[in-house]
C-alpha cells in the first residue's frame, strides 16, 4: 500500500523543508485584521436568523394542517370502503384502501386494509395468472407496511398468512413447498414478536400439518399453544380436526369435549361431535350432543340433517317410534335436492321388523 505521506523526491528535499519552515510566517497575517474585516466578521447575520423564525412560525402550523386534514380524508375514505368490504365485493374496496393510502403513505394500518382485500380478491379469481399478478402486488404492499413498522406483530403475521395462502391458490402450485417454507419463516418472526399468541402458534401448526406435511412439528407446535393456553377452544377444534383427518375418532371426540366444556355455545361443533360419537356407536351421547346442537341453533340451514341423525341414532338403540318422529321433521325441514334421501330413512323405519324364525 502506498503511504499517504510520502518522502519528497531527490533534489526537492531542501525546496519542501523551506516550504514547511515557511508556513508558520504564512498563518501569521491574518492575525493583523483591520478595523473593517474585525467588524465584517464579528456580527451575525441577524436578519437570516429572523427570516427563519418567521418561516419556522408559517409553515410549522400548515404542516401540521396539512398532516392532520391528510389523516382524516384518509380516514373517511377507508371508512366508505367498509359496505364494499363487509360484502366481500374486493374490486369496490381495493381503489378505496389504495387512495387512503396514497394519502398518508406514512400509515401502516391502511396497508393492512389494502393488502387484506388484494389476498381475499385473488382467493375469489380462478385464473392462475390473474391471481400471480395480484398477488404479487400484495407482497409489495405488506412488505411495505412491514417496512414502514417492523416491530408490529400484525405485519408478519399477514405475510405468513398471504404465503399460506398462495401456497393452496393454482397460482402457486408450481412452488407450494417454497411458499410453504416462507410462510413458516414469517410466522417465527411473528410468534417471536409476540410469544404469547396462542392464535399464531395455531395457524403455524396448521401450516406444518397441511402445507408442510410435517406431522412432528405440528404436534411440538400445537402442544406449545396449550402450554400457552389451555383454555382456548379454537386449539382443541385443532386438535379434534386433525384426529379426525388422522382416523383418531376417540380423541377427536375427547377435543371437542373439552373445547365444548369451554364455550359451550357452539351448535356445530355439537353437531361434529354427535356425528363422531354416532361413527363411536355411543348412540346415547350423539343423542345429547345432536340435542344440545338443535338448543343453540333449532332453525340452522343444517338442522334438518341433526334431525336425521338423531332418527338414525334412535334406531340404532331400538327405539323406532322416536327415530321416526324425528325423520319427519327432518324430511319437512330439508332442502328440496335433499328430501328423497329422507324418504328414503322413513320407508326404512316403516318397515316392519324382520321376525327371526326358528329352525
């Protein structure tokens, strides 16, 4: 490496050392100021400093006009966008959310709105190209807000979800594992950023399950959200669906107990859990949990089917009187397309029972 000082050339070492012995002689003049130059240099600029005040006193206020008005035209026109978005008509709702947030650029929470409704329109799409498109225009705005606030949970938990997401579209099957993988690094940054987030823990044990086909992870990581909270029904519903999936009728069963001593307001899971205990032949407790079902929710678009199965269950247990009262109000209750395969049910329990003969 070249020094930064380097030593003079032959024949110009003497002119160097005058130059240098010279120096102090140059600096010497401009300690001898005139009157003139010491007044020049010993005022300030007071009328600069003045101006700058003055600008500071005018624009200050306008900024913050112009910041707050800014703010809450965003705000109206995100708040005209929710009839669109309640009824799920994204295409209605996206110029919205986008113009909010071509207003306040600054804002994080918009883009979460926007890059919602992007994901939700892409889903709705059949199209492979359609959806590639919009969903990568959906990555940039996320990974915007992730930008713009890195330490709020809610920004990587919607990049996991959006490559989840993309994973299970057409528009991502040529790289489900890859997306897969990349939803699973966003849901450790976020379960990093908030530990305690059972519902997190959740869906990333779902991604493990489902995408990933790694049933050991699944486990580990369900496990952790109950260590976490053990009173969080959604992870029992988890747990009882996948034992479902993995032929498990009985412990499926026991989940859905324990999800239901928790929040027992929930008729369809009563209902899962009477068809379950139906497969079971525990026909006395489907009988309970079809009843209990029907208390929460008489009038359901499914009660037909509860009733249905309750008739069945009845005549499981011999009790052909009872299954026949309910296969009724099953067949006056069901569908059109649905009212041929209760006919069906009652022609069988009109039947009269086959006499065993003796030899």
């Amino acid at each position: 490496m070249t020094p930064v000082r380097q030593l003079a050339p032959a024949g110009q070492t003497d002119q160097a050392t005058r130059v240098r012995s010279a120096a102090p002689l140059c600096w010497r003049k401009p300690m001898t100021l005139g009157r003139a130059e010491k007044r020049a240099s010993s005022g300030h600029p007071g009328w600069i400093l003045a101006l700058l005040a003055v600008m500071v006193l005018f624009l200050a206020p306008v900024a913050i006009y112009y910041y707050n008005l800014r703010t809450i035209q965003a705000d109206i026109i995100y708040k005209q966008a929710d009839p669109f978005d309640r009824q799920r008509h994204w295409n209605m709702a996206v110029p919205h959310y986008e113009l909010a947030v071509e207003m306040v650029p600054w804002e994080d929470f918009y883009y979460l709105y926007l890059g919602r409704a992007l994901l939700e329109n892409a889903s709705s799409l059949d199209d492979a190209s359609q959806q590639e498109m919009i969903l990568r225009y959906t990555e940039q705005v996320l990974l915007q807000a992730q930008a713009i606030n890195p330490l709020n949970t809610d920004h990587s938990a919607n990049l996991a979800r959006m490559y989840s997401r993309w994973s299970s579209l057409p528009a991502g099957q040529e790289y489900r594992q890859d997306l897969a993988e990349v939803s699973s690094s966003y849901y450790e940054a976020a379960t990093t950023l908030s530990p305690s987030n059972a519902i997190l823990w959740n869906e990333w044990a779902l991604l493990y399950y489902h995408s990933l086909r790694d049933a050991e992870m699944y486990q580990s990581t369900i496990d952790h959200s109950l260590e976490l909270d053990s009173e969080f029904e959604n992870t029992w519903l988890i747990v009882g669906d996948v034992n479902i999936d993995q032929g498990d009728l009985q412990a499926a069963a026991e989940a859905y107990t324990v999800a239901l001593e928790i929040a027992p307001r929930q008729p369809r899971v009563w209902d899962v859990l009477g068809q379950v205990q139906l497969q079971l032949q525990q026909y006395e407790e489907a009988l309970e949990a079809f009843s209990q079902s029907l208390d929460y929710a008489p009038n359901a678009n499914t009660a037909w089917n509860t009733h249905r199965l309750m008739a069945v269950a009845y005549w499981e247990l011999g009790q052909n009187e009872q299954a026949l009262v309910e296969a009724l109000v099953a067949r006056d209750m069901a569908p059109e397309d649905q009212k041929p395969l209760v006919e069906q049910l009652i022609l069988q329990l009109q039947q009269p029972p086959v006499e065993e003969t003796t030899p």
